[in-house]
C-alpha cells in the first residue's frame, strides 16, 4: 500500500505470506514491512501497528478488501 502525505508517496507498507512464517506471525503466515518513499525498509518499524490492524481480518486471512473496507 503506498502512504501519500502532502501530496508525495512519503512509505510503502508490505505484507507477504509465507507458509514457512506460520512460526514467526501471529497473523497467520503473513508479516509485514515498511520502506521509504525511496524503497528503503523502515528498519525503526516492526510492522506490529500494521499486525495489530490486520488482526480484525483473521477470518478473511487477514486480509482486507476494497469492498469490505466501503462497508
């Protein structure tokens, strides 16, 4: 998900699933990342807050969707 603040792509957040992470997730295999505008990760960020939001989603894989966001 690109973040744009002020008009300029300020982070990219990731999530990507392995099933090899089931061990290291709480959100099922998924972890997430977050990178500068410039591609460079975010090392001062853990992906926890992006963890903790995702939780809600644990019986849709923990994933959101566009049309789930509307409703």
């Amino acid at each position: 998900m690109d973040d744009f603040r002020d008009g300029g792509l300020y982070r990219i957040l990731v999530m990507e699933k392995r099933a090899e992470w089931s061990d290291k997730s709480l959100s099922g295999s998924w972890l997430f990342r977050e990178f500068s505008a410039g591609g460079t990760p975010k090392l001062d960020e853990d992906g926890t807050r992006c963890q903790s939001c995702h939780a809600s989603q644990a019986e849709h894989d923990f994933v959101f969707t566009r049309d789930r966001m509307l409703d």
